[in-house]
C-alpha cells in the first residue's frame, strides 16, 4: 500500500469550543493523506503548538504514522486541530528540530524514514503520558538493577565512600521534597559510577535528567508519609548489597526500590 494514502487517526483531547465545529471525514484525493478523525481543540493559546507536536510525536514513535508516511497538509491539520496554519508550521518546526520529520520542498512533511538512526533521546514530552512514563520506568528498571549489581562487583572504595556520602545527604535532607529528590538523583548516579561502566553514566546521566521532575512530584506528594521513610530504608540495603559484593541482591533491591516507587507514583497520578 502507498504509505501516503495510510489511514492516520488521532485521538482528540477536548472538546471543540461552540462555533468552531470539527472537521468531517472526507475522502482523499490521489496523492493526498487521508485523515478520518476531527482533531478536537486544544488547551491554552500558547501551548498549541507544544500540544500539536506531541500529539504527533507519539504517533510517530509508535508508527501510527509510518517512517516515511506523509503527514496531512498543514491546512488539513489546521482544520482538524481547529488552528491556524502558523500554529501548525510551528509544531511541525519542533519536529523537524528533533529529526522526527523533514519537509521535502513542493511535496510535504514525510516522518523521516531512518528513524531508528536517530540520536538516543528520551524527551520530557515523554513523561507527559502514563503509558510513556511507565515505558520510561522499565527502561530505568532494567538499567538500574544492572549498574547496581555491577557496582557490587566493580565497585572501588572511594566509589563506595561516595555512596555512603551520598545516603547521608539524602538523609540529611529527607523533609525538604525539593532538595531530596536532587540529592536522591545524585545517589542514583553515583550507583551508576560504581559500576564502573562509563556507557552506564551517560545513559543514567540522560535519563536523570529527564525523570528530575517526576522525582520531585513524587517527593512533594510524599513528604511527611511512611513511604520516605520506606524509601531512605531502601536505599540503605541497595548500598549495603554493594558493600557485601553481593551483585544478586543489589540487582533485586534496587529492582524492588524502583518499582515499589512506581507504583506509589501510578496511585499519586490517579489521585490527581
């Protein structure tokens, strides 16, 4: 089949403020991107394109939108979305800054064919949808537990010094959500140095970096309750395995570690 007459349906988020309408479902002409859906409207005027791009985003990376598909016209987008054609330009403009289309003059916007050769990246757009955080979280899991056994095989005695001043400032700053979640992203990367691993520390480096916020969401939400006090404990034993070179349970703990907080965090984001 011609991936430029694919079908691409997209979710809508809202509904339609009264007067504007939605777009109806029309049939494509040849060489035209076929669109069944009317886009609903969007949030705040100066998220628009933020919005836009993510919606688009998501369908990329999950080939709801095909490496090397034509995406809809601006003006069909515009109509579906119910915005003007610059709000649509601009969200295509973030797109194509991150690799994930490229605009072919006088034929359209193509989702770039070599997707998979693009530069690792995990996006905070990223973290603005369940099912992407939760994909984000196995990621850590598998990385984490990992570095973690390494480090109880790898790991120096300066590197396990480090962990244990490392515990101590989190512990030091348990009450106060902003400073704890900074000082417990620092301990999960010094567990990454000790692994002596240097791919480990910049894959970790990104990932914290990304995941910051959600830490301290989680923080703020947690501040005052058992499950601090529950995470501190955790840490504890994560380092003690390390210091024990003991690779199996420091794998498992820091596995438990990272999904019990996980699931506090689903139960946090339904809560919202």
């Amino acid at each position: 089949m011609n991936k430029s007459m694919t079908s691409t349906v997209y979710s809508a988020r809202r509904q339609p403020p009264t007067g504007r309408g939605t777009a109806s479902a029309r049939v494509a002409k040849p060489g035209e991107s076929r669109v069944l859906t009317a886009f609903d409207s969007l949030g705040r005027p100066e998220n628009l394109p933020d919005e836009i791009a993510q919606q688009l985003r998501s369908r990329i990376l999950n080939e709801s939108l095909a490496p090397g598909q034509r995406l809809p016209t601006e003006q069909e987008l515009g109509a579906q979305f119910g915005v003007s054609r610059n709000v649509v330009r601009e969200a295509i403009a973030r797109l194509k800054l991150t690799g994930l289309v490229e605009t072919r003059h006088g034929v359209g916007t193509f989702v770039c064919s070599d997707l998979a050769l693009r530069p690792f990246e995990v996006s905070h757009d990223d973290l603005l949808d369940l099912a992407q955080i939760i994909h984000v979280h196995q990621l850590r899991v598998e990385i984490e537990s990992g570095a973690a056994a390494l480090a109880a095989t790898h790991r120096t005695t300066a590197q396990l010094d480090t962990l244990h001043q490392a515990l101590k400032r989190v512990d030091q700053v348990s009450n106060d959500w902003q400073a704890a979640a900074h000082e417990a992203v620092d301990f999960h990367l010094a567990v990454a140095h000790a692994a002596n691993n240097p791919y480990f520390v910049r894959i970790m480096g990104h990932l914290s970096h990304v995941i910051h916020n959600a830490v301290r969401t989680f923080r703020f939400r947690n501040t005052g309750t058992t499950r601090i006090d529950e995470i501190d404990s955790e840490h504890h034993r994560i380092v003690d395995a390390i210091a024990a070179h003991d690779a199996a349970s420091a794998r498992q703990l820091m596995r438990t570690h990272l999904d019990n907080g996980m699931a506090r965090y689903r139960r946090l984001l339904g809560d919202l």
